[in-house]
C-alpha cells in the first residue's frame, strides 16, 4: 500500500515537467488507490461489528478498544458509538 501514493506522487511530476504518454493512468492510479482505501473501510467495518455482535464490544470499553486494536484504517470513538447504537449494543 505505501507504494501506491509514490507511484501516484511520480506520475503527476512526470505529467507536470512533461506530458506523459498516457495521462489516463493517472485518473487509473486514483481510482485503484480508492478502492484499495473502500476495501480497506470494509474490513475494519466488518472487524467492529464482529466485535459488536460477540458482545465484545460496547460502550463501556470502546475507547480502550481503539487503543489496543490495530484496525487496517483508522476509526473514531463516534464512528464505533454510531456502530453501536445501530446494531443495537449498548
């Protein structure tokens, strides 16, 4: 994943100092890059329901949750007390 940004970061210097044969890459590159990003969302979605749905989660110790619990994205208390009251855990 960390190859991509610098792959990106290239291409757009590259297109920058001189046109580049295929600036459509580009366009390529970003997209991939934010489906790379939504898949990843998905994921740490999916971990925080699990969680949730086990009752391994709640309220109560959600802040320690995001302390201890390496998501693949980043999440915030909100997001996971949101989650929570939606799937009925509180």
């Amino acid at each position: 994943m960390s190859r991509l940004p610098k792959k990106l970061q290239s291409l757009k210097f590259a297109h920058a100092v001189s046109a580049i044969e295929n600036p459509n890459r580009i366009r390529a590159e970003k997209k991939f890059k934010a489906k790379l990003m939504t898949e990843l969302h998905d994921r740490s979605r999916q971990i925080v329901i699990e969680k949730i749905k086990a009752k391994e989660l709640t309220n109560f110790n959600a802040r320690e949750f995001l302390s201890t619990h390496r998501l693949p994205t980043p999440m915030n208390l909100d997001k996971i007390k949101k989650m929570l009251a939606q799937y009925g855990n509180s």
